[in-house]
C-alpha cells in the first residue's frame, strides 16, 4: 500500500481531526485515511447526475439503439 506525508497542517486541524477520531473510536490514522476514501467514492446519485450534466452539455437527446442492435444482429 502507498503512503502519504501530509506537512504543515494547521494545530487546529490536527486538533479536529483528533476529536473527531476519538469520537469515532479511531485512531488518527484510520480516521484520516477514512476521511480520504470517503473523499474519492463515487456514489450512484452523484454519478448519474455528472452524466445527466454531460448529456444535457450535448443538447441532444439519445434515442433507444435497442431496434438498430436486432436489426444488426439479423442480417
């Protein structure tokens, strides 16, 4: 596994995030690498609302391609 070196965080920080930790019964370490897993999922809501957002960006709308593919596939 890969290791991160976070320098110069404010003593605030440190301090929340020990609070925080201890409230969660976590050491500092679990609760920051929590923290950062929680940061970089993706979840199924936010996902489909990027998509909706690219899809309007096209403006067009993507018919159902259902009828093409069995067309396709009967030749």
């Amino acid at each position: 596994m890969a290791q991160i070196l976070v320098r110069n965080l404010k003593p605030k920080v440190v301090a929340r995030l020990k609070k925080r930790a201890r409230a969660g019964g976590r050491s500092l370490e679990s609760e920051v690498r929590e923290i950062l897993e929680e940061a970089t999922q993706v979840d199924m809501e936010t996902a489909r609302k990027l998509a909706d957002r690219i899809r309007a960006s096209l403006g067009r709308r993507f018919s159902d391609s259902t009828a093409l593919v069995r067309e396709d596939r009967d030749r």
